[in-house]
C-alpha cells in the first residue's frame, strides 16, 4: 500500500492463506492445489496488474522450490484462472531474502520452456513492490 500511494495506483486485493489458494482437477481427474502465499490485485487508471505471491525465506530446497514452479506451469495449463481473470493468468512473483536464493531461483527458471518464463518474476524484498506492480524481474 505505501509503494502505491506515490502512482496513480491502489492495492485492490490483497488475498492471504488459504483465500488465495487454487483447486484445479490433475490429470488423472483428482483435485490438486496450488497454495500461494498471497494473490494481489494492484489497480491503474485502466488496468490492473495480478499477482500470485511466493515468499521465499531459503527454508525449501532446491527440489521443493523447483515443484513450485512446475505446479504453477501446470494450473496456468489448466486455463481455469484465465477464465475468472479476463484471459490472463497472474504473474508469479517470487519474493526472496538474499541474492543467493535470487540467483537460485533464476537458475531454476532456465529449465522451463522459454514461453513459461513469462509467468515469473523473481526479486528480492526490496523489489517486491516494483514487480507487483508489473515490473520486469
């Protein structure tokens, strides 16, 4: 809210655990859930930037932090949120504490896809404002 009230912008939604979280069917027809830690809405004059919230404090593996991010890619596959959010899926923020995990994270993106590494963005406190308001990882 503080980085919004310099720009023509405004927290719209601020959604925590477990409001934020997603249920979608797998591929063999079970429910699976995506557990953000956060969905945020940020409002312009004419659009709004949406966002899935990751709060990375280190705790998680590499392994773990890598699921994430295949769990993502598959609900996005799914086009379920596409449908509630006007056609766009939500960017995917990941919030980290040090440059390490930063550098982690982006070294773990450079296994997906190319066309998937749109959905993420990566940066650390500091950043968090800058990418939830649409900025560029």
């Amino acid at each position: 809210m503080e980085a919004t009230r310099r720009l023509d912008r405004e927290l719209a939604l601020w959604q925590g655990e477990p409001d934020c979280w997603r249920h979608y069917p797998g591929p063999y027809g079970e429910q699976v859930r995506l557990k953000p830690d956060a969905f945020v809405i940020v409002s312009g004059l004419d659009y709004e930037d949406m966002a899935f919230v990751e709060f990375d404090t280190g705790s998680q593996s590499r392994t773990v932090m890598r699921g994430k991010l295949d769990a993502y890619r598959r609900y996005a596959a799914t086009g379920q949120e596409q449908g509630v959010q006007d056609g766009v899926f939500p960017l995917v923020v990941f919030v980290t504490t040090t440059p390490e995990r930063q550098a982690m994270l982006l070294d773990l993106l450079t296994y997906l896809p190319t066309e998937d590494w749109r959905l993420f963005a990566v940066g650390q406190l500091a950043d968090a404002a800058r990418l939830l308001m649409g900025g560029a990882s």
